[in-house]
C-alpha cells in the first residue's frame, strides 16, 4: 500500500510514526473508532487531579495507534481541557512512560490527532501561515495550514455504541471522511479559499512532534489558484485572526521556511518531501 508505521527516529525535533509516500485517498485509508484507544488514567492521582485546573470542553479524537497492513487509524476521544491538562502542561514529561512503544509511551497523554495541509497553488507555490502572537500554540510561528477533525461534526460525544457493530462500521467510515473534510475546511477557514479550488486531500502520513508528543496528521492539496489571487482571499478567511500572515513559498526555499516551525509541522514537511521523492510531483 506504500505506507509504513515503523516510527522514523530524527535528531530533530519530530518522529514520523505513518509515511505513506505514495499517498491515501478517501477509499485507501480506514479508521478504527474504540475506547480502546482512549487515553489511560496516570496511577499518580496529583497528576490526574491537575488535569481538572484547566478549562476547555471541546471533544477531539485521540490518536491511539496506526495499522500499517490495513492502512488504519486507531482513534479514541480526548477533549480540549485534557490536551492542556497533560502535553501542553509544564510537567508533561511526567506523563509519559519511559519507553520505545509508541503507544505505550503515550497512552496517559491526550494526543489529539491535529491535521495539516501542504497545499500548492497554481503556479507552484506552497501556502504557509505566520500564527498570530494570541494563540495558545506556537505564536509567531511559521505552519502549515491546519488545525483538528471534528468529533462534532459527526454528533459524536462518547462511545455509547460501541457494541453496536453495524453502527460502529459505519461510524468509521464517516470518521474517516472527516478526516478528510476536516483538513478541507481547515483551509477553507484559515486561507479563505472556496472548496471548489482545492484537490481532494491526499493522506501522506502522521508526524509527531517530540516535545509534548503532539501528533498531526498530514495531507497534500492542490488549488487551482494563483498564489496572487489566494492572497487576495486571504484578507477575507473565516480564521484569518488565528495567523497574521499568509506566506506564498516557492518550493526551493520550503526546507528553510519548515525548519522554523514546529516539530509535528517539520514532520510534515519530511513527509511531503517523502511524497515529491516517491511521486516526482
């Protein structure tokens, strides 16, 4: 399938956990939707009960694992306030199990599953975000565009079905839509480009970056507009308060430009440059 789920160590600052040069449609990748995959309470009770000083209600889907042989994402369901609560505390580290296991390295983390999007215009060029200096992540940073697939938009706030089979089938199939439609409307809101200019996405893989173990998803987009004419959209985007600048990279300078993001968006560009070697795009 061309994917692979051995977890790429760097001396940097990401781990690829899922490369898939060759890249996933819509109908290549499946999701495996469980409590299983929930996040596993600390046996430390203090650190649990400092989880609870933070706010923040949103429900997100957890990454638990992947199945490289199917292709699958195992994904449970964390929130918003658990997120800041354990990778994005100051005693983070005290959260994690001193091991090679990914999973089990991560399981008392909530790790929610971001997403990201190496979107190409038109005419060559790679759109990337300066983040505003009010976000909780990263301000001023440089990033790919992006942000989370939703539970909610799904209707979903728990597992109530979880041994409903027919139900839970189907529940995966459209969980794995909207990992899909999810990074769509991410653009959308951040870049202010219509859907109708942008490729279906194409999965390349899971970054995670190495502090606070935070994952993304990743995936590659075309748009079928000038770089010129996205800056002009961009004075409008939904989310244009999230970022204070839109950035049109030619693709000879990307390298430079990901070396000052983020780990996990680092990551991202490893794997899109995974996919140009694989794809010769």
């Amino acid at each position: 399938m061309g994917s692979s789920s051995d977890s790429v160590m760097t001396d940097a600052a990401y781990r690829l956990l899922l490369t898939c040069p060759a890249g996933l449609s819509r109908s290549q990748l499946f999701v495996d939707f469980d409590s299983r995959h929930d996040r596993k309470p600390h046996s430390n009770l203090k650190l649990e009960e400092s989880i609870d000083e933070y706010g923040g209600c949103t429900t997100l889907f957890r990454e638990g694992s992947v199945q490289e042989t199917e292709n699958c994402l195992c994904l449970g369901l964390t929130d918003y306030r658990t997120f800041i609560g354990t990778n994005l505390s100051p005693s983070w580290e005290q959260y994690i199990v001193a091991t090679e296991d990914d999973v089990e390295q991560c399981k008392h983390t909530s790790s929610p599953l971001g997403n990201g999007a190496i979107v190409e215009t038109f005419d060559n060029f790679i759109l990337v975000l300066e983040r505003s200096h009010n976000v909780g992540e990263f301000p001023g940073h440089l990033v790919f565009p992006g942000g989370h697939s939703e539970p909610e938009e799904l209707g979903i706030s728990g597992h109530a079905y979880d041994d409903d089979k027919t139900f839970r089938d189907n529940l995966n199939s459209m969980i794995s839509q909207e990992m899909f439609d999810g990074i769509i409307r991410e653009v959308e809101e951040e870049i202010g480009v219509p859907a109708i200019y942008l490729s279906d996405p194409i999965f390349i893989g899971i970054s995670r970056r190495v502090m606070n173990v935070r994952p993304a998803a990743f995936f590659y987009i075309k748009c079928s507009l000038s770089s010129s004419d996205i800056l002009r959209l961009y004075s409008k985007a939904k989310d244009g308060f999230e970022s204070t600048q839109l950035c049109t990279v030619p693709k000879s300078e990307l390298a430079t430009a990901a070396s000052k993001m983020p780990g996990c968006h680092q990551g991202g560009f490893a794997l899109y440059d995974l996919m140009l070697k694989r794809t010769n795009i």
